[in-house]
C-alpha cells in the first residue's frame, strides 16, 4: 500500500457510487479504495476486487486507516452520516446537496473546522462542458454586459421513480433539491449571490408528493437569472441561453459523461468530449455571424484531483462548503417565500 494514497471508504454503492465516485477514486493513483459499504449485496466486488465490502457503517468510522469518507446516501441521511464521519477523524466528500438545511450544513462546517478536517461537497455540474463553455465566454467578454441568462435541465419522467426517499416526503427530496441544488450552484459560481428570488415551484406528475418543476428567477443589478428544472418535457429545448449587448450564446444537448459512465466500459479518453451536434452557437448583435463554439472539455475527474490537492498540496477546494451552504440557503430562501402548486389536484 502506498502510504501516500489517501485511503478512502464508501457510503453507498448505489447509482452515485457506481457513476460518480467509485470510478475517479479507483482510477486516481493517489487514493486507494478500500472499504464499500452495502448493506445486503455485493455488486462491487467484481467491478473493485481489491476493495472489502461492510456491512455496517461503524466499519468505516472505526477503520484507522481510513481517512476521507464519501458521504453519498440519500439526501435525508447526509447530515448524521457526514456528522459521525467528522466526530471519527475522517475528511468527507459529500454528494450535493450538502444537507437538507442550513442550520445542518452550519453545524457541519464548525465540526470540521474544529476537527481541522475537509468538507468537499461534489457539486460535479461546475464540471461539465456546457458550463465551461459559458464561465469562458462571460470570462472573454464575448457576450458583452449580460441582458439574461436562462440554465435549464429537463427531463422525461412522466410516471413516479422507484426511489422513494426522492419521490416521498423525506427531508431534501424533490426536483428543487436534487437538479435544483446544481443550477444553483452554476449560477452563483458564475454570478454571485442575487439581490432578489422569485420562484414558481409545482407538482405536476399524477401521484406526485414532492416538487417536480421549477422555475427560479435570480435577480441581479442588470439582469435576471432563470433557473428551470422539469419531469415532463419531451421536445429539446437549450441546456443554456444567454443574451448580451455584443452577442448571443445558444446551447443544446446534456453533458456526456454521466450517460458513458452509465454505459459501462468507458473510453476515458473521450469520456468529457461533446458530441459535435450539441456545439453552441455565439451570434453577434451587430453583423448577425453566427459562429460554432466548439464545447469545453468535461473534466469530472478534477473534483477528485482537487481533493487530493487540497489534502496533500494545502491546494485552495474548488467548491467549498460555504458554498454548497449558500445554496441551501436559496433553497430555503425560495420554500418560505412560494407557496408549491399542485397542478395535478387543480386539474382533477
């Protein structure tokens, strides 16, 4: 074993396991993966030979060799999990949101800074290539001063997931938490905190419990920021729409490589090239060109890297959680100042 390598224990081999972490924490020569905690089955085993399967929690918080933690559970569960796991000695990666609160995140926060110990939260969408793409183009100035900005995420979901600690009434459940949490992220990266929220939330899914539409307006001095998440658009609409006094940026099409991951067999040597359809396009205001932006590379591999760096190299965290903390606070902000629609009990 390589005393150098950050050891590292998983929470939970579920869809995030398997896609987001699992993979950059095996592939990334300075961590070794080295405990997988589920609970029942043992599908890690042939993908991760050399990782121990555990049954049981406690086995990670009392493994001394064990020195980051990857707190991926359902939402609910993030604050005890990620709490214990700081009480133990251990640095944490947590998946987004953070925790269901602010005053849980708060709490969080003043452990590990007690503890001198690393919160990362894998808010993984300030990686990917659409959003790349637009940080340079605002970077360059090529749009001019913004006019508005639109970041969307749809999907086609019509009937309720089997998931239930999503589609139920659980803490930090619903579409607000689990996509609205990234473009919130991406906003404030880009932006900063706005001077005002607006927001429409619904359920519009027959059978639905939790929020599963919204559209969040963040206001700033010379511009809006529209936010938009759904479960039941069919057609292609842009992922990203931005206007300016120079020029316009036009984006269709999903980031690539949660869709190769989940495919398995991964060339990871193309796993955050865009496909050429998805390419944006940049129309100046003053002569009409229309030109192709080819997108930037995705790199969901840094999260990881930049964890490495900041444990080893007392490199600066990427996202830190003071971050990921503001935005629960939007989250909140919006749920005390909306009332939830449900559209489905107006339609019948």
């Amino acid at each position: 074993m390589n005393q150098s390598q950050i050891i590292v224990g998983l929470v939970s081999f579920g869809m995030s396991g398997q896609i987001f972490h699992a993979p950059f924490i095996e592939r990334n020569l300075n961590f070794n993966l080295k405990l997988i905690l589920e609970r029942s089955k043992s599908i890690s085993k042939e993908r991760y030979p050399n990782a121990r399967i555990v049954r049981n929690f406690d086995d990670l918080l009392n493994d001394k060799q064990v020195e980051l933690i990857v707190v991926n559970p359902p939402t609910y569960l993030h604050f005890e999990m990620a709490k214990s796991a700081l009480l133990a000695g251990k640095h944490i990666v947590v998946e987004k949101p953070i925790t269901a609160t602010s005053q849980e995140s708060k709490e969080l926060i003043q452990i590990a800074q007690k503890q001198n110990l690393l919160i990362a939260v894998y808010h993984n969408k300030r990686f990917e290539g659409g959003f790349k793409t637009v940080k340079k183009l605002l970077s360059e100035n090529q749009l001019g001063e913004l006019a508005n900005c639109k970041i969307a995420l749809h999907r086609f979901r019509p009937e309720i997931g089997p998931k239930v600690w999503k589609e139920e009434d659980f803490p930090g459940a619903g579409l607000l938490y689990d996509l609205g949490s990234h473009l919130i992220d991406q906003c404030l990266d880009l932006f900063g905190w706005p001077l005002d929220v607006d927001a429409d939330l619904q359920i519009q899914r027959k059978y639905g419990k939790v929020i599963d539409y919204f559209c969040i307006t963040m206001k700033y001095e010379k511009f809006n920021a529209i936010l938009v998440s759904d479960m039941l658009t069919k057609v292609n609409k842009p992922s990203f729409s931005l206007t300016g006094t120079k020029a316009s940026f036009v984006k269709y099409g999903k980031d690539p490589q949660e869709g190769r991951l989940s495919k398995g067999n991964v060339n990871w040597a193309k796993l955050g090239q865009d496909l050429e359809e998805n390419y944006g396009t940049l129309t100046t205001n003053d002569t009409r060109n229309i030109k192709r932006i080819r997108t930037q590379y995705g790199t969901y591999d840094q999260f990881y890297q930049n964890v490495f760096e900041a444990l080893r190299m007392n490199i600066p965290l990427l996202i830190t959680p003071e971050q990921a903390l503001d935005v629960i606070k939007i989250i909140e902000w919006v749920q005390k100042s909306t009332v939830t629609i449900n559209t489905t009990i107006l339609n019948n």
